[in-house]
C-alpha cells in the first residue's frame, strides 16, 4: 500500500512509498483510510524540526486528522465493517502519570506520551491503517466529506471544556467572545462559540477572501485591525488565542473584561522576544480575576463533542473550510501550503478529491 512517509529531523524528506499492509491484532480495527488533514504541525515535522519515528526505523508515516472506514472490526467490539471512523492522536505514557492512569493522556506530566503520525507510532496517512478499538470514534454517515475535521475540533472543544470549568470556580456568563486568527482552530472555536449563541469576533491579518467570509457566515464579526484596540473595544469574557504571535497573547491579557478567561492554544516560536510590562499584567490578572490557560491536545470526551459540533454545523460552511484536496499522487508538491488555503486534505481514495 502507499503511505505519506517523513524521515523525522531531515527537510525534504516527505515522500510517498509503498509499505506493508498492517495486520490488526487483537482488539483492532482495520481501516480504509479515506482523508488526511494537514496542519502546522505536520508541516513542522515536513521541514525536519519535529517528530520521532518509531524505534528501530528511520521514517514515520505522516499524518494525526484521520478520516477512514472500517474494513474489519473484532466480534463484539461495538464497530462493524463500513462504520465511518477516525483515530485518536495520543497515548498515554507507560508509567504512567497519575493523569495518563485515569484516562487523561492529554495532560500527561512526564511528558512519555506517544503520539500517531508526530511521536514514535506511524500516523494515519496510509490507504490503510490499524487501531485499537478504545481509540476509535465512530462518525455519523452525514460527516464522510468533512469528518476529517473531527480531530482540530476536539482540540477546541477541550480549549472550550477548559474555559466551562475555570468559570466554575464563580459565577460566569460569557456574552461575547475573541478568537484570534481565523485559521482552522480558529474558524473551529469561532463555529463553536455560535453554536454556543456567544456574540462571535473573530481577528485575523487578511482583510479580504474567504476568511471574512466563513466568519461571517457563521453570524460573527470579522476583524483586521490593531488586535490590542479590537480587544480594548470589544472587551471580551472569552478569548481563544490561535496564533501564538507572543504580542497578540499579551494584547488579549491585557483587554478581556473582569474575570475573562483567555485561552492559549497557538504554539509560540521560541527565541523571539518582546518588551513587556510584567507589572501591569500581573495588576490586571490579579485585580480582574482574570485567568490564562494553555490547551493542547484532547481526551475521548473531546473527540466525542467534536463529533457532536460538527454534526450541528452547517454541511456547506464545513465543506467551505477545506479549500484545497490533493491525492498522494500530488505529494510532495502539493503538500506545501499555498495563498488563499485554509484548510488543506490529503485524499487517500479517488473519491475525497
């Protein structure tokens, strides 16, 4: 079979090879791979700055957004042959950590964890793909076009879940919400914060195209300007950061109203510095109540509620947020990103084109 290969730590190492088929071994499904999303992290592995192959070999195969079909289920394991499925990314640590011991492997503590398609496990980038039946999520039928989305939905499902449960220590009533960056996390939060019937803003760079677009579709407002005055302005209960550009992040913290949440899911470059006025962020959080959380990654119940997002959302909307589907037979050019993308798939079949 054919699968989307990367030699970790090498640039211009991504290929597409003919590999084994997997043989599913006990408690596994077989898979019919279907659709493979493609995000920064994939792109970072790609140009030789991440990812870990599993021991003993020198490539991985790519790829943690999976979308496939199952071809053969164990009897008894809930799937059946035809069930629409997609993998989590993450395992829990062999230790493991108190968190990964009671099924919380998206908080590991020692940092053990493995992951598909990043760290030491192959991804789901194959015309075939085997996992084990507590690490599948079954889709409905409805999603087999945009299904492939499940996976950064569940990463913002749990930056919302994190932000329900910070509002829990006092009363809280969130009316209106920030998201910074109108990329696939981003337009993902903001889809979930309508749903949620939060007044949506969303802060984005480009000031034209199909960005505003989906935005604005989705019955939120679309910004461009000077991130520290939209937030000034808006005075947001809720921010979602999804650029991790290190002055936006300070901009937020410094303008969401009395006891907001601001929530950090972009990862910051390191090495680049900024000025700041540690002071006056400290008043602010202190007196304000405020509070400032990392998110990544996502349990089982998160995969769950994505499934259940996009299931709610609009069909089209969806289908608009992948702009661009190449086949393996494209890789590697078509893999580089390109202007006007949002959302980039691999199809591993003729029929995800």
């Amino acid at each position: 079979m054919r699968a989307l290969t990367i030699v970790p730590g090498k640039a211009d190492s991504l290929a597409v090879r003919e590999v084994e088929d997997p043989r599913p071994g006990p408690g596994e499904l077989l898979v019919r791979g279907l659709a493979l999303g493609v995000c920064g992290t994939d792109r970072e592995i790609a140009a030789g700055d991440y990812g870990w192959a599993p021991a003993g070999r020198e490539y991985l195969v790519l790829g943690h957004e999976s979308l496939g079909r199952v071809e053969h289920a164990p009897a008894d394991s809930g799937f059946a042959a035809g069930d629409l499925v997609v993998g989590i990314v993450r395992r829990p640590d062999p230790v493991p950590c108190s968190a990964c011991a009671h099924g919380r492997f998206d908080m590991c503590r020692n940092g053990r964890y493995t992951e598909r398609g990043i760290k030491d496990v192959d991804g789901y980038g194959s015309e075939l793909w085997c996992v084990e039946t507590d690490y599948a999520v079954r889709l409905p039928p409805e999603l087999e076009r945009t299904g492939v989305l499940t996976e950064p939905t569940s990463v913002v499902a749990k930056a919302w879940d994190q932000i329900d449960r910070i509002g829990q220590r006092g009363y809280f009533a969130p009316e209106r919400a920030l998201i910074t960056g109108a990329g696939p996390i981003g337009l993902l939060a903001a889809m979930i914060g309508a749903q949620r019937g939060l007044d949506v803003h969303v802060l984005d760079r480009v000031t034209d195209g199909i960005k505003p677009d989906l935005v604005r579709r989705l019955g939120a407002t679309y910004h461009h300007d000077d991130p520290a005055e939209v937030a000034d302005r808006l005075d947001p209960d809720v921010v979602i950061e999804a650029t991790g550009v290190g002055q936006v992040v300070f901009d937020m913290i410094a303008h969401t109203s009395p006891t907001g949440i601001v929530c950090l899911t972009g990862v910051s470059p390191r090495g680049r510095t900024l000025t700041v006025d540690a002071g006056a962020v400290n008043r602010t959080m202190v007196l304000d109540n405020e509070v400032v959380v990392g998110s990544v990654n996502a349990s089982h119940d998160h995969y769950h509620q994505a499934v259940e997002a996009l299931a709610a959302a609009d069909p089209h909307w969806l289908e608009a947020l992948v702009t661009r589907r190449v086949g393996l037979d494209k890789i590697p050019a078509g893999f580089q990103a390109e202007e006007g993308d949002v959302k980039l798939v691999v199809a591993l079949d003729d029929v995800h084109m």
